[in-house]
C-alpha cells in the first residue's frame, strides 16, 4: 500500500476513534437494532436466527409456509426495510469502535488492516438480504433451492461471526486500555 493510502487510512482512523463519532455510529446502530428486533418480536428471535444458520431449504419452507399461515410474513419482510441500511450503521460503528480502541492501545498504523473486517461482514449482509428478498419477492417459493439457502446462511454466518469477533476484539482492547491508563494513574 503506497503512502497516501496509509495516511489518508490513518487519517480516517483518527475521525473515526473520535468519543462522540464513535457515540454517534453506536446509537444509530443500537436504534437500528432495537428497530429490527421489535419488527421481529412476532416471529420470534430464535425462530429467526434458527432459519439464519439452518443451511435447510426445508426449514425455509416451514417457515415461511408457517409464518403465511399465521400472517406472520408482513413482519419478515417488513425487516427487510430497515435492514438494508442496517449493514451501514454496524459496519460505521464497528469501525469507529476498532479505531477508538486502537487509538487508545496506541496501536502501529499494520493494526489498520483490522478494518476489512468488519467491512466485509456488512458485505456479507447485504448478500444475505438480497438473497432474502429474492426468496420473498417468489410467492412460489422456487428461489428456496438448496444452493441459495446454502449461500444466505453461508454469509449470515460468515457476517455474524465477523462481526462478533470484532466486537468481543474491541472490548478486549478496550479492557487492555482501560488498564494501562488506570495503572499509569
């Protein structure tokens, strides 16, 4: 990586770790989520994550025929809304999170390549929700194959396991921080 994009990605790593930016993406972020739950509340979260990791085309069609049946369907895609943004406000704040951490640890521009991270688990979530549209938009259910749920619930995991990993990452530094500050005292 040549200069100008080390600086302009320590730069941005700067704004980033800012307190009140990373206060900012963190309440737009838990807002999102807290929309997205409640939205949810009806299917039932267990039922949902349950159908997130399944990798069953099975367990799509009980699902989903179940959730018809209850009129529970309006809720699923109603998600879907404030989903798609949803991947924007964690990747954000994920990031500003990582930057403060770094900041704090004072941690070499090499912790930088960190950011990919949770950078490709907002990817990874957005592939999901379009394979998830696609799914709802078919009133046949022949887009259920065994391959496309086999790839949403690939990036489902792959998005929540990165994007876990980074947040127990960033409270592990945090403690890290929090201790050498406290022992410098």
């Amino acid at each position: 990586m040549d200069t100008v994009s080390k600086n302009s990605i320590q730069k941005l790593r700067n704004i980033l770790g800012n307190f009140w930016v990373i206060v900012f993406f963190g309440v737009l972020y838990f807002t999102s989520q807290i929309t997205i739950a409640t939205i949810l509340n009806p299917i039932g979260h267990h039922d949902f994550l349950a159908l997130q990791f399944s990798f069953s085309q099975d367990l799509y069609f009980q699902y989903f025929v179940q959730w018809q049946s209850l009129g529970l369907m309006p809720a699923y895609k109603a998600h879907l809304y404030f989903d798609t943004l949803h991947p924007i406000w964690y990747t954000l704040f994920l990031l500003s999170a990582l930057s403060g951490v770094l900041n704090l640890n004072q941690c070499s521009e090499r912790w930088n390549s960190l950011f990919v991270i949770p950078v490709i688990a907002g990817f990874c979530d957005v592939f999901e929700n379009c394979l998830q549209m696609a799914f709802l938009s078919d009133p046949s259910m022949k887009l259920i194959t065994k391959e496309l749920v086999f790839i949403s619930s690939f990036f489902s995991s792959v998005k929540w396991s990165l994007a876990l990993g980074t947040l127990f990452f960033i409270l592990i530094f945090w403690a890290f921080g929090l201790v050498r500050s406290l022992r410098k005292r």
